[in-house]
C-alpha cells in the first residue's frame, strides 16, 4: 500500500513537471509573438518614415517680452481611435482633433496679447487607440483593425505636435498608456507591451528632427512632472474602480504612495468634471473626442460631449490659472 502511494506520489510530480515545462514553452511563444509583432510594427513605422519624408519645422520668433511668461498644457487623452458608433469613426476623430489644436493656438494667441507663453506641455493620458478584444462584444465597435488604429494616432499625433511645434519655443510631450492599448485580456501580457506606448514611440522617432521638442515617457503607470513650481501627477485613470472611488484614491496617492503632486490629471471616465482634494489640489478628468458612446448610455448613465482639456500654469506661483473645456 505504501509503495502504491510513493508511486502514484512520483507520477503526480512528474505529471506536475511536464505542465511547468508545457506552460513555461506557451509563455516563451507568446512572448515570442508579442516582440515579433512590436519589431514588425516599428519596422513598418521606420519604412513609412522613409517613404513620406516631413517638411522643415521651425519654432516661432523669441518672444523677448519682459513679462512674466505662462505655460500652455494640454490634456489629450481617450481618442479611442478604431472606434465606431452612428456618430464617430476615425475621420471624425481626425477633425476633432484638429479643431482642438486650432482652439489651442487660437487660446494661446489671447493669453499672448498680455503676456507671454512660450512653452507648452502636451500630456498624452492613454486609450488613443480602441484595441480589439478588450471587453466581450467589442468587435461589433470597432471599425478599423489595430494596425490601421495604431497607424491614425500616430498620423493625427505627429501632425498636431507638428503644428504646435510651429507655435511654441519649447515643447514638452509627457505619455501615459491606457488600458485600450493592451494585448490581450488583463494579464496576458506586460503592461509595457502596449499600442498606446507603441504609438508614441513611433511619433517621438518621427519627430526627431524638431530639436524643440522634448519627450518623458516610461512603462509605469503613472507620470510625474514639473511646470516650474507646479507638480503634475498624469494616470490613465482605469486605476480607480468607479467614477466615485476617484477622490479616495487620488488622495491616497497624495499620502506619500507616489511623490508630491499638487494636481492630477486622468481620462478614462469621458466625462470632464474637477473635484478638489483635502489639500487644496485639485483632480481634472477630461473628456474624449468621441461621441455615442453605448456603453456609457447603458452603464453609467451618462452621456459626455466631445472635449479635451486645455490650461494656463504660473510656474512660479505653481498654480492653473486659466482652464478651458475645449468643446469640440
């Protein structure tokens, strides 16, 4: 009898060592599959490069003004490209978006008429593209496959930096990834291997030649920055459980969980709104440029209008000073 369970003992181990080994090779191939298709998709973005080459930008004259300069920041996020509904698709993103940029310029103008504004900072907060398979039934709203998504980011992207590279002396893009940019369900793969971070790192390569332009990004989940004396705290914003958990977690966040921040600002939820925190800072959610969302309808109740984000900062006093909703 004893011997009957060392043998079936030493069966089930060696039963336990073939599955260790069988899910160790099913992993190495998926992360195989995975570089392969992030070498392909900069391979094609290096062609591509090469084939459509980019006209001369340069930044605009110094402004020599003696005032005291502000900083334009702007808060594009949940773009949601590939997305179909009865009133959006790409070519609507497409003119959103550079409605947005004109509002941007055109805003920058009437704060310049009194005083500076040199620089800019562009926070990309995530969900640029609409990805496939992330939630069950999501084929039936997507009108466009993830290549031909990730490519029309990086066609919009490149094209709006290149016109507000054309209006600033100084550029900063800072990036976050958003839980539509990932492969696969939650989990299968790392959350670095995203077309959100794929995306940006095929604008930023081209976009090399704007000396001007400076770029902060990394695989974590949040960024920090600063504007002078104002610290920025950028997450996508799937984070958070629910719209209502936003304030309890970004003040926990605000405890020491991350470094000091005076603001933070998220997408995700697609529905512009800013709460205060204990401290006195601030949390601005913004909106997406999209519309007819059914999901949102049906789930959350709620309906937001096309928008983005676009601020005044005082580097100094760090501090917003002026905020607009960009309706779009």
């Amino acid at each position: 009898m004893k011997l009957a369970q060392e043998l079936t003992y030493e069966q089930q181990i060696i039963d336990l060592r073939k599955a260790l080994v069988q899910s160790q090779r099913a992993e190495a191939k998926a992360k195989a599959k995975t570089s392969d298709m992030v070498d392909a998709v900069h391979e094609a973005a290096r062609l591509s490069l090469l084939a459509t080459p980019r006209p001369a930008v340069l930044p605009p004259q110094k402004d020599t003004r003696k005032a005291k300069a502000e900083i334009a920041l702007v808060h594009l996020t949940d773009w949601q490209a590939g997305k179909q509904t009865v009133s959006y698709d790409i070519n609507v993103l497409t003119s959103r978006i550079e409605d947005m940029i004109y509002k941007v310029v055109h805003l920058t103008d009437i704060q310049r008429a009194h005083h500076p504004v040199k620089d800019c900072v562009i926070m990309l907060g995530g969900d640029m593209v609409e990805g496939v398979g992330i939630f069950p039934g999501q084929q039936y709203e997507v009108g466009a496959h993830l290549y031909e998504q990730m490519f029309a980011v990086v066609r919009i992207l490149e094209s709006s930096i290149r016109t507000l590279a054309t209006n600033f002396e100084h550029l900063t893009v800072v990036c976050e990834f958003g839980n539509h940019g990932r492969l696969g369900r939650k989990g299968d793969m790392p959350s670095g291997d995203n077309i959100d971070r794929m995306a940006y790192q095929i604008v930023l390569n081209n976009c090399k030649d704007l000396k001007h332009v400076k770029w902060q990004m990394s695989d974590d989940w949040y960024q920090i920055f600063a504007i002078g004396n104002y610290k920025v705290l950028l997450v996508h914003g799937d984070e958070i459980g629910s719209f209502g958990g936003i304030l309890r977690k970004v003040q926990a966040w605000s405890t020491g969980v991350v470094e000091p921040f005076d603001d933070c600002y998220m997408g995700h939820f697609h529905t512009p709104t800013a709460l205060t925190l204990a401290n006195g800072g601030r949390v601005f959610v913004t909106g997406s440029p999209e519309s007819h969302n059914e999901y949102a309808r049906t789930f959350i109740a709620a309906v937001g209008k096309p928008s983005q984000r676009l601020h005044f900062v005082d580097p100094i006093k760090g501090r917003v000073t002026s905020e607009y909703v960009c309706w779009l």
